[in-house]
C-alpha cells in the first residue's frame, strides 16, 4: 500500500480514538498495535513487549522521575516563596517590577522544575494575589503569568528536552545549554513589554513601593540555597562532572535538605511529594511507550523517508518547510500537551533535518519554542485553565492577555531561525563543537 494512504489511514485510526476520549497514552499504543497488524506481519505485534521493555529500563529517561519529584519537593515544600518574595522586593519599587519578578521568577522555577504546569502553580499562587492588591489589570498579570509558565519546557532541564534526547540519541546536557540563551532572550522580551505596557498606559501595572537595602538582604537570605541547588545541578551537568541522571537525583536530596533546614520537611509533604511525581511519572512513561509503538509502525512504513523524499522534490526553500512544521506543530498544540507532541513528531521531522541542513539540537530549541504557545493554546492549553483556577478570571481574559507574549514567542523563533547560534553558542563553546 501507498505510504500516504497508510498515513491517512494511521490519522484517521488516531484521531477517532482521540474523539472517542481514549487517553493519549492508549491512543497512541492502539493505533501504533492496529497499523502494525494491518499493515505489517503479524508476527510483529511481538515488538510491543521489546518497547515497553527498553523504555522502561533506558537509564537516560531515569532522569525524568527525578526531576518531576525534585519539582515536587520544591513545591511541596514551599521553596519557591522565597524566591518570589525576594525579587518582589528587587524591583516592586518600579512600574511593572512585580510583573519583571514574576516572569524571572517563573525562569527560575522553570530551571528547577522543567514543567509549565509546576512553574504556574508555584509562581502564580504567590504572584496573582499581590499583583491584584497592587492594582494591576488582570488581562497583563494573568496573560503574563500562563505566557510566563511556558519558560519551564525551555529552560532546563526540560522534561520535552529529555524525551527529545531520547528519541533522536542527541546528548541531553547539549539540548539542555542550547535552551538557555533563546529563554533569557524570551525572559527579557518579557520583561521589556511588560514596562512598556505599563508606561504606555495600555496596561495597569503600578510600582508597589520603596522597599529598603535592608529589607531586600534579609529576603536574599531566605533565597539562597534555591539559587545555590540551581546552579549545583546545572553546573553540574554543564561541566560533565555529573550526568543529568545524576544531578536530577542531587537535586532531591538538595531539595529536601533545604526543606530541613526551613522547616517545611514533614512526612506528609514528602508522602505527597513522592505521590505526585509517581503518578506524572507513569503517566508520561505509558505515553511514551505508546508513541514508540506508533513510532515503530511510522519509521518502518517509512512515512519520514517518504515525506522527506517528497519535500524535497517540491525543490521547497528550508524557511517554508520550516513554517509548514512549526504551523502544523501550533496545530497540534491546539489539540494535545507537550509530551505526545514531541514523541509523535520527532520521528516524523527528524530525518528531514539532513536534508534541511539543520541542526538537530537547534531544531530541538526551535520546536520547544513553538511549544511554548501550545501551553497557552486554546482549547488544550492547560496553563490558561490552571491560571483561571487560581485568579477566578475568565478564560477569555487570560487568552486576550496572553496574545503579545505569544507574539514574542513568534518573534523569537524568527530570530532563532536567522540566527542559529543564539542556540547553539554555548553548547558549542562548552562541550565543543560536533
């Protein structure tokens, strides 16, 4: 059978049983399970049972669980209060300043957690009430706080980062240095619409007061050893002493250790902690396992060869192949979380990169970019749902609200896409070029 009637009917099995409100992760397996024996020997049902196997022993995806539970902790435990409390009161003394505290915050917890949803709910719980007592419009703090949530999948570590790694074999600490540019840039941009907003009038976004030297060293003292286990697991993995494994699992036991010593260390918080991150953790692994099946029967169909093949008998220009994936990946967005999106698409992409002549660590930033929006997405765009739970302020203001930082998402892809090593300066200038 033709490989594009095989991709038709693959599509059609897939999204009947999204329709049918099969979950991702079964969808995903069953449609993958259904095209392998309709399409290949039945024998080769078989391989379900090799997939679930290594990925549930691969050593790289070990990391994950013990990021999701190091993020865990950190909230559990409120670590993340400190932080906000000490950089409201750094630039709470000038207009906008707590919204600039609130998207640097969101980075920071983002570099601790590496998930949107995490970085909302710690960020947002702490900021929205003090944005609101001071005055400010709720269309800017709540758009900005779900926009903001988004810097989580790009500065690592990065749960979307890692299943990226482990799709296409690329070191994950290299994916990791290649976020971190493109997310201060997305940080300062921020930051910079927010004051503009705000001394333009088209916001309201007041200063909160003078706060004194005294007052900001007595909050920098609470906020130290967040900032110091930040650069523990990142230095860490940056300068190979540790593997992201490695430092995921020094991460807990830093986080705990800060619990200790502030007082936030109880049974109840670690019973919790470790709970929740069970759950998120096999969740994501049943999603995974599903979107390798689905994988499987792409790659050996060989849909990516043949749509590789097919693009470039278009003699199509790289910048329109470029926004034909970001276009259909802001599509799915729209529909699905992160994670399917990234197990079901790499396959697809990836081999479309030599012929490109990309970058398959910058296409990754890129695509985290573009996911990005997807949080922010309606109708699945799971952070506008999460900041509407936590501010009471409908979903239509908070996606209003959102619209300019989904702007500059846009432009920051463009001036990725023009200027490749904004990505990958420091990856190459850490671990050398490849």
């Amino acid at each position: 059978m033709e490989w594009h009637l095989v991709t038709i009917i693959m599509l059609f099995i897939l999204i009947g049983l999204f329709l049918l409100r099969v979950p991702v992760a079964f969808a995903l397996g069953l449609a993958g399970a259904t095209g392998i024996c309709l399409f290949l020997k039945p024998a080769a049902i078989s391989v379900v049972g090799n997939i679930a196997w290594e990925v549930s022993t691969n050593f790289v995806l070990l990391c994950l669980p013990l990021f999701l539970l190091m993020g865990e902790i950190m909230f559990r435990m409120k670590l993340g209060e400190g932080l906000f409390a000490f950089l409201h009161k750094l630039f709470g003394s000038i207009p906008a300043g707590l919204a600039m505290a609130s998207v640097i915050a969101s980075a920071f917890m983002g570099a601790i957690t590496g998930v949107a949803l995490a970085v909302i709910a710690i960020v947002g719980t702490m900021a929205y009430p003090e944005m609101k007592k001071r005055g400010y419009s709720e269309r800017l703090s709540t758009g900005m706080l779900a926009s903001s949530s988004g810097l989580g999948i790009l500065i690592p570590p990065s749960l979307p980062m890692i299943l990226y790694g482990l799709i296409t074999g690329d070191s994950i600490g290299r994916l990791f240095m290649a976020g971190i540019v493109p997310g201060i840039m997305i940080m300062i941009f921020y930051c910079v619409y927010c004051v503009i907003a705000s001394g333009l009038g088209i916001e309201e976004a007041p200063a909160a007061g003078t706060v004194s030297t005294r007052e900001k060293v007595a909050a920098f003292r609470k906020v130290w050893p967040s900032i110091l286990l930040i650069l523990v697991v990142l230095g860490g993995i940056y300068s190979g002493i540790m593997t992201p494994t490695e430092a995921a699992a020094v991460g807990c036991a830093g986080a705990l250790f800060i619990a200790l010593l502030i007082g936030t260390l109880t049974w109840e918080n670690i019973r919790l902690s470790f709970m929740d991150a069970t759950r998120a953790s096999c969740a994501i692994l049943m999603i995974v396992i599903g979107a390798r099946v689905f994988s499987y029967l792409v790659s050996v169909v060989g849909i990516p060869q043949h749509l590789a093949t097919w693009l470039v008998s278009l003699h199509a220009p790289p910048p329109f192949v470029m926004f034909i994936i970001m276009a259909i990946l802001v599509v799915l967005g729209m529909l699905m979380d992160v994670t399917p999106i990234i197990l079901i698409t790499t396959p697809i992409f990836f081999p479309l990169l030599k012929v490109m002549g990309w970058d398959s660590v910058w296409f990754c930033t890129v695509v985290i970019m573009s996911m990005m929006m997807a949080v922010v997405t309606p109708p699945v765009g799971l952070c506008l749902f999460v900041t509407g739970d936590i501010s009471g302020v409908p979903l239509q203001t908070i996606t209003r609200g959102a619209m300019p930082f989904l702007a500059i998402i846009v432009l920051s892809i463009i001036i990725v896409y023009i200027f490749p090593e904004i990505a990958l300066w420091l990856p190459n200038h850490m671990m050398g070029s490849r």
